[in-house]
C-alpha cells in the first residue's frame, strides 16, 4: 500500500516539475521537446542556453551562463544536446563556451567550468579570491555518447571525444580521444577500444 502511494506521489511530482520546467523552458536561447528540471536547481543567463530534446536534470543542479562577474562582462554560451540526463547535484559553469554532445551521461556531483578565478602568479593570489578576475583558458566540449561518472571534474580547455568514458572522481584537464577510458587526478588514459575490441566485448 505504502509502495503504491509513493508511486503516486511521485508520478504526480514528476508531471508538476515538468508542468514548471515547459514554463522555465521558455527563458532559454532555444529548448526542444521534454524538458525536464528536478527541484531545487539553478539557472543563470536562460538566454544564453541552449538545450535540445529530451533533456532530464534531477535535483539541485546548476547551470550557469556568467555574462557579468564584478566590472568584467562575458559572452558565454552553453549547448547541450538531445538526448542528455544529469543526475544529481552538478554543475556547469561557462563564461566562454561549454558544448553537451548528443545522448551524454553524466552521473551525480560532476563539475564542468571553463573558468578560474584569476591567474596562478603571485599578483592574482595577493588578492581575494572573489576579487580576482574571472579568465577562461578556452571551452569544454564533450561530444556525443560520452558517459561521466560520479565526482569527476572536467576544467577548461579540455575536448572529450565521442563514445568515451570519464572514470568516477577523475579530474580532466586535457583532451580525451574518442573511444577511450580515463580515470585518475589528473585524469590519464586507462584503455582506448578499437573496433575488433568492441565487437568482442559484445560477444
Ligand atoms: C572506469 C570504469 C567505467 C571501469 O572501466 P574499466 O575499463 O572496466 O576499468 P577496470 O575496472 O578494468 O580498471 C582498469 C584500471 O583502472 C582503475 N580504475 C577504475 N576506475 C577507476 C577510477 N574511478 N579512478 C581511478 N582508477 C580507476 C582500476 O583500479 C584499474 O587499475 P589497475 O589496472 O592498476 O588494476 C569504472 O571504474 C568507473 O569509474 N565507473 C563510473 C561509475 C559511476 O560513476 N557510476 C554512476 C552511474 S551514472
């Protein structure tokens, strides 16, 4: 009984974040078909995102378009494809450009930015964090059919090529190949399948 009622109530939650997610679609640069926000997330700079069909976010994600930090004034854009699931609590930072290919995974407290807060020289750590300027060393993108397990951490300037696997926890700060597997802080590759390989892995 108790099993059924839940169900209910969750299907009922399900189609209310989904009745508010249509309305909050709206704001965004463009937005497909099913969209889909969880509670408690958060978006900055709609205007400059874009979000393709299909799109789930579970709860307390945040997605952020930085246009403007202090005097600075950026002009960030975040593209994400069809087909993308975030699980729970990440969060995408741009002030440059972050691109979601089609049919990305990513799994629960990823963190992608394009972004730091001011240089690693000693004229930009003598000041306060937040009183360093924002710089971005170039964007992200993640191409299609990647999956991006739990905790993993994807900086700047950094290229995930298509059907590639960014291992739990692992910090990537250089460009993935396609087809690959990588793990690790900083993140290395830990296996590239070819062809024959993946034909024998689905044997
Ligand atoms: C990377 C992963 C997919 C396994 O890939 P795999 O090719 O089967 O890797 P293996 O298990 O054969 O491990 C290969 C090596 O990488 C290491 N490794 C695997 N995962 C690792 C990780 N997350 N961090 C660091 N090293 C890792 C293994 O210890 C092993 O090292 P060794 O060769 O020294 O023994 C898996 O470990 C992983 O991280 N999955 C993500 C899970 C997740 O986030 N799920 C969320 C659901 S959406």
């Amino acid at each position: 009984m108790f099993n059924f009622i839940e169900k209910i109530f969750r299907r009922l939650n399900w189609e209310y974040r989904s009745l508010v997610s249509l309305i909050r679609s709206l704001s965004f640069e463009s937005s497909g078909s099913s969209i889909h926000f969880g509670w408690d997330c958060k978006i900055v700079g709609a205007c400059n995102i874009s979000i393709g069909d299909n799109f789930i976010a579970h709860d307390r994600n945040r997605i952020e378009a930085i246009s403007k930090n202090g005097s600075a004034i950026f002009n960030p854009k975040i593209h994400i494809g069809n087909n993308v699931i975030m699980n729970y609590g990440c969060h995408i930072g741009a002030v440059d450009f972050i691109k979601i290919g089609n049919n990305v995974l990513l799994a629960s407290n990823i963190y992608i930015s394009d972004h730091d807060h001011g240089h690693t020289n000693y004229e930009d750590m003598s000041l306060t964090p937040v009183s360093r300027n924002i710089i971005s060393k170039g964007p992200v993108i993640i191409e299609d059919n990647v999956w991006v397990g739990e905790g993993a951490a994807i900086l700047a300037n950094v290229t995930i090529g298509k059907n590639s696997i960014i291992a739990a926890h692992a910090v990537v700060t250089k460009d993935v190949p396609p087809f690959s597997v990588v793990a690790g802080v900083p993140a290395k590759v830990i296996k590239k399948v070819t062809q024959n390989k993946l034909n024998e892995n689905s044997k």
